[in-house]
C-alpha cells in the first residue's frame, strides 16, 4: 500500500503538526479524533484483507511540546 512505502520513506517522528501537514495534506480529525488536540487521524480507506469490510486509519500522536512521537495503522 501506498501509506506503508511512506511510512518506510519519511521519518515522522520528531516533526511538528505543520510539517506533518505540508507532507500528508489536511487530515480527517474533524470525523475521527473528536476533541483530542494532540493527534492526527488519517482514514486511508478500506483495510487490506481478503473481504475488508473496515477501514484502516493512520493515527499520528504528538507530545506535549507538539512533536509526533509516534504513530499507528489501526483497522477501524
């Protein structure tokens, strides 16, 4: 998939909410993350599985100083 080649490619952690954005465009917070300010929530579309009937969604979570400090595939 697309997401995973990026993910090897580009180092995310240590970056700031405007850099993640130059990379990724505008995320989905505002159907997803509800009032969490402190991540970033991409729906990258239907789960790669035989018979997928969810989607998956890349959770991008940043530190106090707002920084990714990590980040997650998570089938929802």
């Amino acid at each position: 998939m697309m997401v995973d080649d990026f993910l090897r490619k580009q180092d995310l952690i240590g970056l700031n909410e405007t850099e993640v954005m130059e990379r990724l465009g505008a995320d989905d917070n505002g159907m997803f993350a509800g009032d969490n300010s402190r991540q970033a929530v991409y729906n990258l579309g239907t789960a790669r599985a035989v018979m997928a009937v969810h989607d998956e969604t890349l959770y991008i979570y940043f530190d106090d100083q707002g920084h990714v400090d990590r980040y997650e595939i998570k089938v929802r």
